[in-house]
C-alpha cells in the first residue's frame, strides 16, 4: 500500500476521536484541519527504512516487550564527545548487551541556562559541538542495523528563554506572548503560588520570573530560563507537534515526554496532572500511530503510583507505551539505607497486581536526583515519621549516619519543609567509593555484592531495565561539577560525570573493580535475556521469608519457577522457606535446595526449576 493510502487508514481509525478531544481542548475547526494536513506531510516525508519498520512493528505491536530489552542512558558528550562519536562507540554499547539508548537532551540550549539541555532554543537544531541533525539521523540509521533503538526527550512543558517565540514574546509581540503566561501584575502570579508547589525550591524558588525590562512576569515551573508553554492555544499544541514529528522522523524508536504531568495550568490547582493533560498525550499516542507508529512514547512521571499509572491509559485508549517505576526506585533505596524490605515488598506487590499490559521502565538511578517519594502513611504505621526518616535516608546516602558507606550530596536542601533530595553515582552509594578510599578490600568486596545484588533484583522485575552509563563499570561521584560556573549550583551533575574510557578498558582485566561489575552484570543479563520467564506475562509475587531484610520474588510460567532472594543486610541472614525438589543456581550452575537458605550480606540468589 502507497504510504499516502496507508496514512488514510490510519488517520480514518484515529480521526473521530481525534476531532473530538481536539475540538473539546480547542473548539477550532480551521486549526484542527490543519494540524491533520501537516500530519499527512510528515507521513509521506518518513524515510523508507523508517516506513518499513512502521508497517513492522504495527503488525507486532508487541516488539518491544521481550526480556531482551535493556536500556541504557547517556550523555553523548560524556559518552563520546559528539553524536559521531557515539556512532562509534556502538560497539561497546552492544558489549554491554544494550540495545536501547537514551540521548540524554542534545538541542541547542544556551550555555549556563540549560538545565542539562532541558531548556531548548530550537528544537530542529542539534547543539553545535555535539553535531547536526543529520549526524543524529546517521546515528538512528547505525543504531537500527545493529537493532539497537535510540530514544531522545521532548521537552514540552517548555521552551529556553532563548526560544525565538520567547524572544518574540519578550519584544511584546501578542501573539508570542500568548504562547507563554505574562502578567502585567502580581496579583495572578500570587494566586498561582498559593497552590503550586515547587520543584526547585532552592535552586530556583518559586514559579514565576519577573521580567525588569519588559515589566512582566513569565510564568517558570523550572528554572527562571525555562519559560512554561501555554498549551490552552491551539497553536502551541500544533507547533510543539509538528516539532515532536519532526524528531520523530529523524529515526527515533523512543520519544520521553519530559515532565508531562505539568503541560496544563489552571488557577487554584496544583497545576500537575490535569485532566487535560491526558487529552493531550491520548492526542499524541494516536498522533503517533497515524503518523510514525513505529515510535513509542515513554512518560516521564515523576509521582507516587496513584498518579502514574493514569498514564497508560485504558485498553481502549492508550496514552504512554511506557513510564517510569519510580516509586519502585526511590523504594529501594530506602531498603538500602533502613535494611528492611517491608515497604518494597508492599511496593512490589501493588506493581505486579497491575495489568501485565503496563510496562515500566526499571532503573536504580537516573540522571536525576532521588527524591523520597515513599509511602509515609505506611511507614507512620511502623513508627517512621516522615520527615526524620528523610533527615535519615539523606544522612545515611551523603555518608555521615554511623556505619554508612555512601557518598553522594544533597539536592535542594528546603530549610523550610526539610525536604532534600539525593545525589550519587549506585556505585558510590553502595560503599565502592569510601571502600577505595580507606583501601579496604573487604569493604569493596560488599560494595562489589551490594551493587550487583541491585542489578540482579532490578533485572529480575518485569519491563524493561534501563542503565545508566557508567554504572557497568562501577563509575564514582564526580565532583568537578564544582569547578565550572555553569554547573556548580546544580550536584545532579555529580553524578553525570564524564565517561572515563580509561577505566572501561580495565573491564577485560580479571579481578578489577571495573571487570567484577561488569562481567558480573553481563552474566545477568545474558540470564535474564536467554529465559521466558522473564518476559512480562511470568506471573510475579514476592514471597514471604521471615525475614525483614530478605526479599524474595517467584517468577513462574508453565515451564519454569525461578526464585530470586536479595539480603538487603549487611550481615548474612537466613530465607525461611521450604521449597520442593531441586533448583539450579543460575550464577554458579550448582545445584541448590531452597530450604532455610542462608544467604551472606548484600549477596543474592538466583535460583530455577524447570517443571
Ligand atoms: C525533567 C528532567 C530534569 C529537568 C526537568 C525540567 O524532570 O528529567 O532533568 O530538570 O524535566 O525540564
């Protein structure tokens, strides 16, 4: 079938629903047929490799849900200098048994007001060091033939103050000020506040940046250079699209939408979440499927579960292919920090009873700060008082609780709720940091165990594992963040360090840091990769052991039950369980009886039976 024939039907099936949710939002008719023309454009000017995968994947629509999926999220100027750099590296990503990368924001955005590219200028315009569009194409196209996906983000919520709509804007231009909130006044801005919480409360308090010359405030949920869309005009939804297209059409298999829970805005709201914002991303998944449907959309959605999981949608009307398991994350490490597994174990259960359709994306840590988005209610019932227990969590990760051994800094330290967030590489806050630093063997020695036992339990949950680069070779804080002006005000960057290549080559080399972290990841992940009942329709639980430092979580299908038991404790501690028959040890090939195991600090077990 011609494209153009092609683009018809998919438009046809989509259309009604399409025109409702638009006309709902935007009651425009003229803008509504234009944004359809503009689709039909994009659609025929996709590539004929990028064609071919789309008519691919819609007739396997479930291509991206195996267990051979793994993640990983990079800098490309860290990573490689520039976007032909990581061309070139797309060997040793395919090493590491990834075949998914996330580029981390690489549009132009200016320097020192980027937020980590997250303030665009030009969103067809690749950051000059880094390469051009077209290096960003070629890469897509090395990256299929290795089948390897590339996802990039759309940052959505807003433009870089250097945006030329924002420049536009800030000459008094109307129909540009209208793509922003300005107000001549205080007075909205203050009414905003009252309900609005923040998110940078001390790197860029408040939500609202006054602008002296022009005599305006611009509404700013993020830093002061990054300037909120308004989305009620119809021409902003049609713009931010046809870019969205755009990158699409570069060769991207993966769009994250960036801080979506934020794109709409209403006055005594918290201005999260709206119900418009799901209009919006169900326009943009059937958007999608008309135009590019071999492109997944992955949400970023930074809130406790309640809040997330609306994200996907319904069967009938999906939104995000995939979000993030946040909770899951930050619950982790509040395990890590408190070695008591209760809270995951609860956490666990609520993610496996969801519907297997949801596919979260698994990870111990991003580019982002960890944020304690626990669930305190439960936690008061066991005595824990939400504040303290942040005081504690952040004493314990930044090293300065007796008997921890994390590294890593504090980010956005509020004086006025207590809250702080955290910083750090996983190796160095599972203790490999201060273990090289007191020189201590058996002290690296757990560290090493400790951070695998994580890997091993983050790749035994459904969805797809995502990496962060460095992380497979045990990469430590970085702080020269400190020493550049651009940087120094924001400690997420110490744990965006550069990619130290000198240290990877160390990973061929028996019985160095790098090589027992990595050979060990790999081993998983070969595992994990070779065996169905890691595929996401296993049928997952977690398993009562008696112990409240030891999790343990059964993956079943008709042909194998596999047992997987983490110490989340430093000292050894016993899994009281009684299985039948004979299990193998997956790491070791030995033969194993799951009966009052007992398991050595921060190690782990994979165990199968194949019935
Ligand atoms: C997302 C990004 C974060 C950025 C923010 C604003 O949360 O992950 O790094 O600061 O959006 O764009």
């Amino acid at each position: 079938m011609k494209t153009e024939e092609l683009f018809k039907k998919r438009l046809e099936r989509h259309h009604d629903e399409l025109r409702w949710l638009y006309m709902e939002l935007y009651n425009n008719g003229d803008m509504f047929a234009e944004l359809c023309d503009k689709m039909r454009t994009f659609a025929v000017e996709r590539d004929t490799d990028l064609l071919a995968m789309d008519k691919e994947r819609e007739a396997n629509p479930t291509w991206f849900r195996g267990n051979d999926m793994l993640g990983m999220m990079l800098y490309i100027d860290n990573f490689a200098g520039n976007l032909k750099g990581v061309k070139e590296k797309l060997s040793y990503l395919s090493s590491c048994n990834v075949n998914c990368i996330h580029l981390m924001p690489f549009l132009e955005s200016p320097k020192g007001r980027s937020d980590g590219g997250y303030a665009v200028a030009d969103f067809r315009k690749v950051q000059p060091e880094l390469g051009k569009m077209e290096d960003l194409k070629d890469l897509a196209r090395a990256c299929h033939k290795k089948h390897i996906n590339l996802c990039m983000d759309f940052v959505m919520n807003h433009t870089s103050e250097d945006h030329e709509w924002a420049k536009k804007a800030r000459e008094g231009d109307g129909e540009y000020m209208s793509r922003y909130f300005f107000y001549d006044n205080p007075a909205i801005p203050t009414e905003y506040d009252r309900t609005v919480p923040q998110v940078f409360p001390t790197t860029a308090p408040g939500n609202f940046t006054y602008l002296d010359k022009m005599g305006y405030y611009v509404m700013t949920t993020f830093y002061p250079y990054q300037w909120d869309l308004n989305y009620k005009n119809p021409r902003v939804f049609n713009e931010m699209m046809y870019n969205f297209l755009y990158l699409a059409n570069q060769g991207m298999d993966i769009i994250r939408i960036d801080a979506v829970p934020y794109i709409w805005k209403e006055l005594g709201t918290q201005c999260r979440n709206l119900p418009q914002v799901h209009t919006i991303v169900r326009m943009m998944r059937m958007i999608c499927e008309i135009v590019c449907p071999s492109v997944l959309l992955l949400g970023e959605v930074v809130m406790e579960p309640e809040k997330v999981v609306p994200y996907f949608g319904t069967v009938e009307k999906p939104e995000c292919h995939m979000l993030y398991n946040v909770t899951t994350m930050a619950t982790t490490w509040h395990s890590v920090a408190s070695r008591d597994i209760r809270l995951l174990k609860k956490q666990m259960d609520i993610v496996n009873s969801l519907p297997k359709d949801y596919l979260f994306l698994n990870y111990l840590r991003c580019h982002d700060d960890i944020g304690w988005g626990l669930d305190y209610a439960t936690l008061k019932d066991w005595g824990m008082r939400e504040v303290e227990h942040k005081r504690f969590l952040n004493q314990y990760f930044t090293g300065k609780y007796e008997g921890s051994v994390s590294r890593g800094e504090l980010y956005n330290d509020d004086p006025v709720t207590q809250d702080a967030r955290f910083c750090g590489t996983t190796a160095s806050m599972c203790g490999v940091e201060s273990a090289l630093e007191r020189g201590d063997e058996n002290s690296l020695s757990a560290a090493i165990r400790q951070d695998l036992m994580l890997h091993a339990y983050m790749l035994t949950q459904s969805g797809i594992p995502m990496l962060y680069s460095g992380d497979e070779i045990g990469q430590l804080n970085d702080a020269s963040y400190k020493e550049d002006a651009a940087k120094k005000e924001d400690s997420r960057y110490l744990h965006r360090g550069k990619f130290k290549w000198d240290l990877a080559s160390k990973k061929d080399k028996k019985g160095t840091l790098e090589e027992r972290i990595f050979s060990g990841l790999a081993k998983l992940e070969q595992i994990r990769r070779s065996r169905d009942v890691f595929k996401s329709d296993a049928a997952v639980y977690t398993y009562d052991v008696k112990d409240d430092s030891i999790l343990c979580i059964l993956r079943e299908n008709e042909k194998e039950r596999f047992i997987a038991i983490f110490n989340f404790s430093d000292e050894a501690k016993t899994a009281w369980m009684e299985e039948s028959g004979t299990y193998e040890n997956l790491m070791t090939g030995e033969k194993l009886e799951l009966v009052n195991l007992t398991v050595q600090g921060h190690d782990f077990v994979w165990a199968s039976k194949i019935k």
